[in-house]
C-alpha cells in the first residue's frame, strides 16, 4: 500500500479524483451508540460494531478511510473520566480501521478541535500541543497511514496540532477547516477565518493537504473550494460536507440530503479541482457508492 501523498500524485497523473469516507457518529448511533456516550470508547468495548462501520466505507469504494477518534484527545476524553486512556483509545482507532482496509485502501487517523479555547486563556498552547501529541504518536502507533486534522475554527489549534504530527511523527497531515456562510455571503470559521486566510499558515505548519469539513452541505462547498483555489493552484484539497443543513427535529438533528443531492454537486466539485471527496455529519455509505458512481461516470467522459 502506497502512502497518501504517492497516491495522490499517482491518481492526480490520471486525472482522477479520490475518495474519501462518510460520517461515523451516525452509523454508530444506529448501532446503539447513546447521546452523551463516548464514541471512542467503542474501540475496546464495541470493538466489531466499528469495525463494521469502517468496512461499510470500504466497501462503498473508499479509497482511504477515517478512525473513530474524532474526539481522542485528554481534553474530551477527560468529560467521560477517560484522559488516561487517550493511548489505548487511538491506538485501537487506528488498529480497527486497519484492519477493514486490508490492502485495498489507507487510513487516515482523525484528530478533532480540543474543545478548549485558546483566546480565552482557559488553555496554553503547550497543553494543546502536548495533547496532540500524545493523540498523534498513539493513532500513528496503531498504524494510520496519514492523519486528518478537521472540524478546526481556530489556525493558532489547527497549527499546533499539525506541528505535533510533524514533529513526533512521520506521517503526511490533511488540515481542513469548517466554513459557515455569513450573512453578506462569505465564508468564516467560528472564529472568523476565511479559506484564503487558512491557506498559507497551514501549508507554513506543514500539511501537504488542505480542506473543508462538515458546514452546511455540500453545495456551498463549491464556493469554498473555488477561494482555496484561488489562494493556491496547486495544493491537493479534500472536501467532506455534510448531508446539507442540519435542522433539528423533536431534539434530534436531521440531515436531508439524499445521495443523489450529493452525487449532483460532484461535477463541479471535480471542475474546480477537488482531489479528495468524502461526506461529514449525515453522509451514510449510500452517500459514498453514489458518489464512487459519479466519478467513475465522470472519468468516462
Ligand atoms: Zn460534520
């Protein structure tokens, strides 16, 4: 198995776009995962209903998958009486997604936002950078082929978190980051980036690919992808949306839309030069086989 950077230079040669997975959180719910249970968790005690959720993505046509480690780091993990657990848990992240790719696709070890806010002084960036670490060097032990640092608001977190795989690691890094529409029409993170402002600092942090996670839909993705673009031509970009616009229902959140919504963004996506596709909250295996479908229709033409 070749690693990330070989295969996206491999599949770029060839005009062909990757594909990534879709969310965890949903499929696990579905398996009986309660709100307020920590996911990670799952990893020892539900270990073959995770393994069952990473070998529905690979079976979808994923080319790499995620691990189930979204909120792996001691800050998170620290709500569920956990943070002593932070190398077990990635370790076994890592090991189940590994075990359903086989040799057929690569794992990439997903590292969340800590929950804490530097701004405020409630952390300091030596304990955010120390989290990392100890989350990274654990995924990397468990055998993640590269990690994916996504769902970041904030560049000083997403840079410290990318340092800490850079230095303690010899693993490839992706960064994306979570863009809302505001109301005059332009992208932000919570903290009021925009996707040309990510750019050169997370490339200068030393991520080889760059992105957008979760949002609202896949639609608006469009737009992001185009201002990346803009600020770097060459820079391998990977696009996850969500299912569309969360909307919440009897104190559930809902995602709407349907794997042909999806599938229809897909052409302009791989227009403006997506290299990696993939699904964030609500995307289900069917959203990825249609989306496998799509591009292998689009590559025919
Ligand atoms: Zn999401």
């Amino acid at each position: 198995m070749m690693n990330l950077m070989d295969l996206l230079h491999d599949s770029g040669s060839r005009g062909k776009v990757l594909l990534s997975d879709g969310a965890w959180g949903t499929l696990l719910h579905a398996r009986g995962l309660k709100p307020g249970e920590c996911p990670e968790l799952w990893n020892i005690e539900q270990r073959s209903k995770v393994l069952e959720v990473a070998r529905s993505y690979v079976e979808a046509g994923s080319n790499m998958i995620e691990t189930n480690s979204f909120g792996g780091n001691r800050f998170k993990l620290q709500h569920f009486g956990l943070d002593e657990r932070v190398g077990e848990l990635n370790r076994a992240a890592a090991e189940i997604s590994r075990e359903a790719c086989g040799n057929n696709a690569l794992v990439l070890g997903s590292v969340g936002p800590s929950g804490k806010i530097l701004m405020t002084g409630e952390v300091t960036a030596k304990e955010l950078y120390d989290a990392f670490r100890e989350q990274v060097i654990a995924l990397a032990e468990g055998g993640a082929h590269a990690i994916i640092i996504e769902t970041m608001s904030d560049l000083e977190e997403a840079s410290l978190a990318i340092r800490a795989v850079k230095d303690h690691t010899d693993l490839d890094v992706i960064c994306t980051m979570t863009f809302d529409k505001t109301r005059d029409g332009n992208f932000r993170t919570m903290m009021g980036i925009s996707p040309a402002d990510m750019v050169p600092v997370l490339l200068k942090a030393g991520a080889s690919v760059l992105g957008s996670n979760c949002g609202n839909g896949t639609e608006g993705m469009i737009s992001v992808l185009k201002e990346i673009r803009e600020a770097d031509p060459e820079v391998p970009v990977l696009i996850q949306g969500n299912a569309g616009v969360p909307e919440y229902i009897d104190g559930r959140t809902v995602f709407n839309e349907t794997p042909e919504l999806t599938a229809s963004y897909i052409p302009d996506l791989v227009k403006e030069g997506v290299n990696i596709i993939g699904g964030c909250c609500g995307t289900t295996p069917e959203h990825i086989a249609r989306i496998c479908s799509e591009l292998k229709n689009l590559a025919k033409k």
